[in-house]
C-alpha cells in the first residue's frame, strides 16, 4: 500500500484542493490521479457498494459519477444498486446487497424506515455504513457510520424566502413535495412552512407528493392549472420536478409562476440565468457522495470509528450549499 494519511482531516486537506479544482473543470486526469497517489491510494482495491433513491433523478445520477471518480482516485471498486424511485425495489436491492461481502457501503434510502433489516444485518457484520442526504432510520436506532446531508430544513426556507421576496408576501402558492417517507423532503417542507406562515396573506393552495417523478409532476400541474387561473409561486422539492413542472406552465401561457427548486443541479442553473427559475439551492451531491469514499475508506484503512474526540468522524456531518438566485447567478 502507498503512504496512506494519518487520518481524515489530512486527507479532506488534500481532497479539498481536488474537488475545488474539478468544480471549475481545471482537473486533468493526470494531475488527479497524482493527487490521488498523494492521498493515500490503496495498492489493493477495496469493494464498496452505493445505493440512492433513482438514477433518473439527476441528483443522484450526479452523485453516481462523483462516487465512481472519487473511487477511482482512491482504487475503491463502486457497485451501484440502483433504487428505481421505489421503496420496495430498493428494498429487493439492498437486500441483495446484504447477502454480499464488502468493506464499506453508502446508502441514501427512498423513505424512513424501509432498509432498516438488511442495512442491520450489514452492520452486524462489521461492514462500515454510511447514510447519505436521507435517515436510513433515526440515529439513535441505527448505528450506521456516519450520516452525511445538507440542512434540508434550511434549503426549503431559503428558497421560499426568495419567492415570498418576490410575490412581496402575498398571492397563491403552491409547494410540489418529493417522497413522503423520505426524511430530505420532510425537512425542506419544514422549511417551506416556517416561512410561509409569516406571511398572512399568502394562500397555499396544493402541496401533493410527486415522489420526484416528474411524469407525477406533469400530470399534477396539469391539473393544477387548470383548477387555478391564478398562481403566483411555486417551490419543489427538487430541480427535476421544477423544470418538469416549467415545461407545462410554458405550454399551458403560464409563465408568470415564480419558480423555485433544491438541488442546482446544471439544467436549474441555466434555468435561474434565463429567468425561468428564480432560486435553487446546492443540496452537494459530489460532496456527499465523494465524502461517503472518503469515510468509507478512513474506517477501512484507519479503522476511524464514530464520535466527537479527535481523529474520529462525527455521527452527523452537514453538508451544505449557496443559495443561487439571478444577482448571485454569474459568481
């Protein structure tokens, strides 16, 4: 095995300068692969499995691809098990994955509560796992390795907040949801209706879950428009289901909405600079994502365990984003 770092702090001193570098395309592949080598990349390769909710979800195809790169760079062999938008289909998947031997896994789970079985039986055998952007199950019920997710609570507040600033408090909104089950999507609403309630003369007239479909949210706002002349902001729970959503207000002569997403994912970005989204915010899919090898491979190589004291990794790491809007839009 090459020089390996001491321990996650050194190693996330070295990974920084790597994902700054990606985020503004200046990485060539040699450079990374000799940062790599700095790192710590291992001689032999260790077997990691991933898991999220869809890769049809943009998010998570994103994340896919961050997690391959990052494993690459630290010689980590990635098997994705795709979720499928689908409790259940995560379920048969995980399970799957827990009759398998791995060092390390990474899971972000469709909903609360629905992998709670086979990622124990994973935990049972010593296999380090990492929750990603969404509760596998309360903390306190699971000991998973670490949970690493953006303030969801916080994304869907500042987003509403950019669209209560730009309806000047008053008018019909309408708040398009993610997944019930899913722990991200509860916090974003959260979010949504501390500020909403500040505002008495806003009327929220439909917050129904799309299950980040955006063939649900299609036909959902079909409806919607029809139902309502009158609509002055909507906010979703991600970027997908806003550009969806988008689409049919375009060909339905109603782009008068004021539109807010999470995620800023690339389509959004652009959409915030033509003006057909006012705001997103960054929910770090690379970072979660890239992260999920870092610890992975911290509690493999260095034996990292979870808590406070130095040299360990916390149970909970936040990882957050800007807020992007059109004044920010070009920085």
């Amino acid at each position: 095995m090459t020089h390996f770092l001491a321990n996650r702090r050194d190693m996330l001193r070295v990974t920084a300068g790597l994902a700054a570098a990606s985020l503004v395309g200046n990485l060539s592949p040699a450079l990374a692969a000799e940062m790599g080598k700095v790192a710590g990349r291992l001689d032999k390769p260790l077997k990691a499995a991933f898991s999220n909710i869809g890769l049809k979800v943009n998010w998570c195809a994103q994340g896919k691809q961050a997690a391959e790169y990052w494993g690459k760079l630290f010689n980590v062999d990635v098997t994705w098990f795709d979720g499928e938008l689908s409790d259940a289909k995560q379920r048969v998947a995980i399970e799957d994955m827990a009759n398998q031997k791995w060092d390390f896994v990474a899971i972000q789970p469709y909903g609360i509560d629905t992998l709670t079985a086979p990622v124990g039986k994973l935990i049972k055998a010593g296999v380090p796992v990492i929750d990603m952007d969404t509760l596998i199950a309360p903390l306190d019920q699971i000991d998973v390795h670490s949970f690493l997710a953006p303030d969801n609570e916080f994304m869907g507040a500042a987003v509403t907040q950019v669209l209560m600033d730009q309806i000047r408090g008053e008018g019909i909104v309408v708040m398009t949801q993610g997944a019930l089950g899913h722990t991200g999507a509860e916090g974003r609403a959260r979010g949504f209706s501390n500020i909403v309630k500040k505002y008495p003369k806003v009327e929220v007239v439909d917050i129904s879950p799309a299950d980040w479909d955006v063939t649900k949210v299609a036909s959902i706002w079909e409806t919607l428009l029809t139902k309502f002349p009158k609509i002055d902001a909507a906010y979703f729970h991600n970027d997908d289901m806003a550009l969806a959503a988008s689409d049919v207000m375009k060909a339905r002569n109603r782009t008068s909405i004021k539109i807010g997403g999470c995620d800023a994912m690339p389509p959004a970005l652009l959409a915030v600079m033509d003006g057909r989204m006012v705001a997103t915010v960054r929910n770090p899919s690379c970072l979660i994502h890239g992260g999920a090898i870092i610890a992975g491979v911290a509690a493999v190589v260095s034996g990292e365990k979870t808590g406070m004291a130095p040299g360990m990794i916390p149970k909970h790491i936040v990882m957050d984003g800007p807020v992007v809007t059109r004044p920010t839009r070009r920085a």
